[in-house]
C-alpha cells in the first residue's frame, strides 16, 4: 500500500469529498478507498484529483517522484 495525502489535502483546501468528487469527474466511493484503505488509483485519476485541487501529484502521492510513470 502506498501512503497518500489525499484526505490532508482535501481538508486543508476545505473540500467535502462530493465536491471533490464532482471537481475530479471521480465516484465518492472513489476518494473514499483511496483515503480511507489507501488504493492507488489509475494515473489519469490521479491526475484529475491534483488539478481538481491544485496541487502536483505528488503532494498527494509522494512515492510518485520513484514511479515508474513518471507522475503522470
């Protein structure tokens, strides 16, 4: 499991997780897993859910730097 950041960030920009959800075109159910049993979700996912909240992937995924895709 990787450690993420999604929670700490979705609640320091004062986001509920529905309006993330609908900002990140992602399921609540989504965000949920990856908060609360941390998935690792698919890069384009990931990508959605940074912009959607303005920050780089890496500040919520921070194994990204060492990632075989580059943070993409």
């Amino acid at each position: 499991m990787r450690q993420n950041y999604l929670r700490k960030w979705r609640l320091k920009l004062k986001f509920s997780m529905q309006e993330l959800a609908v900002k990140a075109h992602v399921s609540p159910a989504t965000l949920n897993t990856i908060e609360h049993y941390g998935h690792y979700p698919r890069a384009d996912t990931r990508s959605r859910i940074a912009i959607a909240l303005g920050v780089s992937k890496s500040t919520i995924w921070p194994s990204l730097e060492n990632d075989d895709d580059n943070g993409k």
